[in-house]
C-alpha cells in the first residue's frame, strides 16, 4: 500500500450503511471487518431498514443473515416426556417465503451434507423441524434382515450443529435469489454478518470458499455486503472475491463520536493489527488500563505463533530488559480485567507497558492503520 489512506468519519450506523449502499452502486460486494462490540449486526439492521424508508414499504430489499435470523428459530425441547424435541420456526418472518410453496429439504440437505452428519424433517405447515442421525443398529447380525444403521429420531443438536443448519436454509435462499424465484424477487442485496461464529477454522475455510462460489455465480443478479470479526474468514473471502468488483473496509467505532471506515482493498486487514493500532494510541496517549496488558500478550502470542516460536516471549527475545518484560506480561495479564469496566494502570506499569509495546514494535515492523486520526 502506498500513500496515506483517506479515513471516513460517520455520527451513526445510519449513515455508514447508506455508504455502503452507495459503494454497492458501483461493486457486486463489499467485505467489512469489524471486531465484536462494534455494532455490525445493528448496521445490517440499518441497511436493511433504508429500504423501507425510502419507499415507505413494510418489505425490505434485503435478505439479511444475522443475530436476528437465528431468533427465528427456537427450541421445543419437550421437558414433560424428553422425547419430541424439535425447533420452531417462526412462520411469519417473510424469510420463509420460499418455503410455502416451494419444497426445499433436498436443496437444504445439499448444503448441510457438506458440514454435518445428521438429516432433518421439515414440516412448513406445523412449523417444525426435527433432526435424526444415522446410529448402528443394536439388532444387526449378519445373516440376519435388519439394517446394519437405523435413524434415531427426534435428537437435539449443538448449538454449533443447529448454527450451520440455519446456515445451510440461508444458501439455500440465497440460491432461490439467484435463481430469480418470485418469493423473492424483491430482494436486490443480501447482508450476512458473522456466519461462522460457531465454526473450527477448517469448516470457517469451507464455508468461506463454498459461500464464495455461490455468490461470484450470482454477481449480476444481488449485490452483496459480508461484515465479519472473524480474521481467518474475513481473508479467505477478501481473497476469494478479489477478482470481482469488490469493496473492502475496515470498521472501527470512534469513541463517543461515531465511527470510522478506512479502505482495506489493497491488503486484507487482521486483527491484530488493528489491535496494536490500539496499543500504540493507549500508549501514546497516556490512557493505559490494565486490560491492555492482556491484549499485548495476545498479539504476541498469534506473532508467536506465526513465526513458529513455542513461548510469546521469543517475539522480544534478545533485546534489552527481555527478562523484565517477560515475567511482567506473565504477571499483569493474568487479571480477569474487563473492557467495559476499564481500571487505569499505575505509573509505574504504564512505563513498563510503554517499553514493552515499544521494544516489539521496534524489532517485528507492523504498518499500522491511522484509524485514531
């Protein structure tokens, strides 16, 4: 990357999901990073709502995956006989469209057989779905006539198992869009915020590339915006959609006063960065709290780890006071310290703190982002 990269400044989520409608007018997708606590999943709300506003429509333009699109199922786990468990889903979310006249447990099924080993029976008139899996049949013998494996039926899944289900029912509606199916014939973008938070990194990597296919397929049919917190996700779909018409932005909430975009197309941005990006500005600003203790180790625990070290601190190995600095982030990152109850260092660990931040910055070169500007 060269020169330095123009920051945006908004006052509310509002403001920021008409940007990212607006940079829709001229790319098939845009990919936004945001760590938790940042508020994408009320933005895609924001995006989601602009439509209606606009046209003054109760049907928005947007097909959304997010926190709310998993409230629309729920569990009946049948306390008295623990026997009849299944989900419910709410019938009236105009989610499910597709589903009243469409029968879709086979294109469902195509998605999940990719994630999961169980099989589901979907009843749209009751509103139900219940889940069964395969077991081995206790009564099999050879020689014998009954089946090597049976379904157990009625069985409660993880929540992980539950997760990439309804996953699964979003690529399925995501096809329908595709596809051009009148249940949705409204729908013009597709907003998906965090859909593997429940996911080891090898399914976080097939849900990226199959999620990814899906969409370069349907590039002139929707327009897509995908906000994640995910590091790993997030740059397997920057790499995925690189080729396309895409927009990639970094999300970071400005304090009190609002938010700030910085452009993120020329690399994918990691966590961690942003993370140090932080740590510099609490350590330049005086404004250090004990809970920036663990948030250095953990950089330089994930450095270690990238560069194959088997302890944090060979990442400040050879340099002065490294035994100092050592023992001291053993130590001070060991508190439960809270974010959002933040307790301000005393003098003498905020010195300790500075040169500790400054002696691996000095030896590992990070470009970090201006985005406190």
């Amino acid at each position: 990357m060269s020169g330095k990269i123009k920051l945006q400044k908004y006052s509310t989520l509002k403001k920021v999901a008409t940007r990212l409608r607006d940079d829709l007018n001229e790319n098939h997708f845009v990919l936004l990073y945001a760590y938790n606590g940042t508020g994408k999943t009320r933005l895609s709300m924001e995006f989601k709502d602009l439509s209606k506003k606009r046209k003054k429509d109760p049907t928005s333009d947007t097909l959304y995956y997010n926190a709310y699109t998993e409230d629309l199922f729920h569990w009946n786990n049948d306390l008295e006989n623990d026997t009849e468990r299944h989900v419910i889903i709410n019938k009236n979310s105009t989610f499910f469209d597709g589903f009243k006249e469409l029968a879709l447990d086979e294109k469902i099924f195509s998605h999940l057989e990719r994630y999961a080993d169980f099989n589901f029976d979907l009843d749209f008139i009751k509103g139900t779905i219940s889940f069964k899996k395969q077991v081995k049949n206790p009564k099999f013998r050879l020689g014998s006539e009954e089946p090597e494996r049976i379904d157990q039926s009625n069985i409660k899944i993880s929540r992980g198992e539950e997760n990439i289900f309804i996953w699964c029912i979003f690529l399925t509606l995501i096809e329908l869009v595709i596809d051009g199916d009148e249940s949705y014939e409204r729908i013009k973008y597709i907003y998906i915020d965090d859909p593997i938070s429940s996911l080891d990194d090898n399914n976080a990597i097939a849900v990226a590339c199959d999620l990814a296919r899906l969409l370069k397929r349907g590039k002139n049919k929707v327009k897509v915006v995908i906000s994640s917190h995910h590091a790993l996700f997030f740059n397997v779909m920057h790499n995925e959609l690189r080729k396309t018409d895409l927009k990639s932005h970094f999300l970071h909430k400005n304090g009190t006063e609002g938010y700030i975009l910085q452009a993120t197309n020329d690399t994918p941005f990691f966590h961690h960065i942003a993370l140090l990006a932080e740590l510099k500005k609490a350590s330049e600003t005086g404004k250090i709290h004990t809970y920036h203790f663990n948030i250095l180790r953990s950089v330089l625990e994930k450095t270690s780890t990238f560069f194959g070290f088997n302890d944090f601190s060979k990442c400040i190995y050879d340099i002065e006071d490294e035994v100092l600095f050592s023992r001291a982030l053993n130590l001070l990152s060991h508190g439960q310290y809270s974010i959002y109850q933040p307790v301000e260092m005393n003098p003498d660990n905020k010195d300790l703190f500075k040169r500790i931040l400054k002696a691996f910055l000095d030896k590992h070169t990070f470009q970090l982002p201006e985005i406190f500007a």
